[in-house]
C-alpha cells in the first residue's frame, strides 16, 4: 500500500520536532493534538500554504517543499478540508460557499453536483435556508456546509480539524456516519481526523491512532 501522506522528520514552530509518519492511502487515522490551532496549523503544511522549518512532506504524490506553485494548486484540489468554524466566506450565502471553489477552479455545477450538496445537507440535518449567511449558522451547520463543500469536489483526502468537537452527540454520530459513507465511496481516499480530546470519537474506529499530546 502507498503513502498518501509522509511527514519526513519535520520539524515546525512549536507543532512539530522531528516528525515521521506515513499514512497509507485509504486509511482512516485519528490524530491526537493539543489545540484546536494545530489542526489548522497542519491542514496549511499539508496543503503547502506554510513550509515546516526542515524536513519534507510529500502528499498524493506531491512534494509540498519542492513544488511549483500550479503543482501546488493541483494539489489542494485533491484535498478537502472541514476547519473547526467551517472556514465560510461571510458575506456569500451558504449555497454560493458550497459551490465557490467548484466554480472558481473549475466551472459553473452541474444538476448532479447541486443534487448531491442537497443530499449531503439533508443526510447532515441542515434545515437553514440555502440563501442564509454565515453568520446565521450554529457550528455544527457551518461545519455542515464545509464540509458539503469540500465533498462535491470528490476528494482524495480528507482533512477534519477538530470537526467533531464541541457539538452535541447527535451531532457527532451524525456527522460521523456521513463521513464514514463518504470515505467508503472512493477506495482510495484518505481521512485524517484532528481531536484534541479522544471523548469526541471512537478510536477504535480508525485504522490509526497517532497522538502527539505531550506527556
């Protein structure tokens, strides 16, 4: 099995000291953090948007340190990312977030791409209106539409920082259904989920459990 994501002895800031860690395409990990900061901290290495202070990490194929800019693009294009207060643009309705980077990258959604974000709200609850603003979501709706937004653009990793958290236990069991069934639809996607506390999830639910939490 291949690696969709290596850390190669990386060191950052205060996240990381020497790091190496190899998740296998497909896999569903769970990795353990300290601050909900972090989370994000690590979604932008992974995406290339911050570079570590030494080391490598390669993700699908690509190496964020060494890659030009439009490798760079392609590559975010293949990762989705739920952040922790959904990451939505303020003054966009909840359906023009949903389908801004589709249409930004790569062109206006099709009926089957606006039927399955109508889909994967209803699976999630969402019963606010389409033309709502951010500022009218709980958290869990907003991670609702970051999440939704991410889907439609089929990636092949998932990236959940702290998405599980501080929402209720309906919220959580519905949400992990959901992503558990979206995992499951591409063989070779690859979930990663950020927690700052095992409480929110069930780690033996994952084919990895990595904590960094300092002992």
């Amino acid at each position: 099995m291949s690696a969709a994501l290596l850390f190669d002895n990386v060191s950052h800031s205060n996240l990381l000291c020497r790091f190496t860690c190899k998740f296998e395409t497909g896999t569903r990990s769970l990795v353990l953090i300290a601050r909900e900061e972090d989370s994000h901290q690590f979604a932008q290495l992974i995406t290339g948007m911050i570079q570590p202070d030494s080391g490598s990490i390669n993700v699908l194929g690509f190496s964020t340190t060494d890659a030009a800019s439009e490798s760079l693009m392609d590559l975010r294009l293949k990762v989705g990312i739920v952040p922790f207060s959904g990451g939505l643009v303020s003054n966009l309705k909840v359906w023009e977030n949903i389908f801004l980077p589709m249409t930004y990258h790569i062109g206006e959604p099709t009926v089957q791409d606006q039927e399955s974000a109508r889909n994967y709200l209803e699976e999630l609850g969402y019963k606010g209106k389409r033309m709502a603003l951010p500022a009218h979501l709980s958290l869990f709706e907003k991670r609702v539409v970051a999440f939704t937004r991410a889907a439609v653009m089929k990636p092949e990793m998932m990236l959940y920082c702290n998405s599980l958290e501080k929402i209720s236990t309906t919220e959580q069991n519905m949400f992990l259904t959901v992503m558990n069934r979206f995992h499951a639809e591409l063989e070779e996607r690859t979930s990663i989920v950020f927690a700052s506390t095992a409480d929110a999830v069930d780690i033996h639910g994952f084919d990895n459990v990595i904590s960094l939490l300092r002992r």
